[in-house]
C-alpha cells in the first residue's frame, strides 16, 4: 500500500491558477487572509466558472518561489 506524504505539496511552476482551497494549503495562509491580500493588490483573485481563484504568477511572486 503507497504511503501518503504529509508534507505540504510545491507550487507546480507552470500552473496559470489556483483555487482558494489550493492556494490554502501550499501557502498555509488561510482563506480570509488571501482574501484580504487579493482586496490590497498583493495576490490577483478572479472568478472562473464560479469559483474564486487565485493566479499563479502572483501567487508564486507572494511567496517568493521561482525568482
């Protein structure tokens, strides 16, 4: 039986978006924080099918991940 990592998964370096339940967990901020960081401009959120995402590139430059 495959064992199951518990480690907190990388941001995948081409992925164009994220959800807010992904961007969660790979960043390890809660929602209502990359809610607020999205209302001052530090994270770019914007609706896709009904869902509210967060995009990739910015999420990736608030973390300071593939600089």
């Amino acid at each position: 039986m495959p064992r199951i990592s518990s480690r907190r998964p990388q941001p995948y370096s081409c992925a164009l978006s994220f959800t807010l339940s992904q961007a969660e967990s790979l960043s390890g901020l809660s929602r209502s924080t990359l809610r607020r960081r999205g209302k001052d401009g530090t994270l770019r959120l914007f609706r896709a099918g009904g869902r509210m995402m967060v995009d990739g590139a910015s999420l990736r430059r608030f973390l300071g991940v593939g600089q």
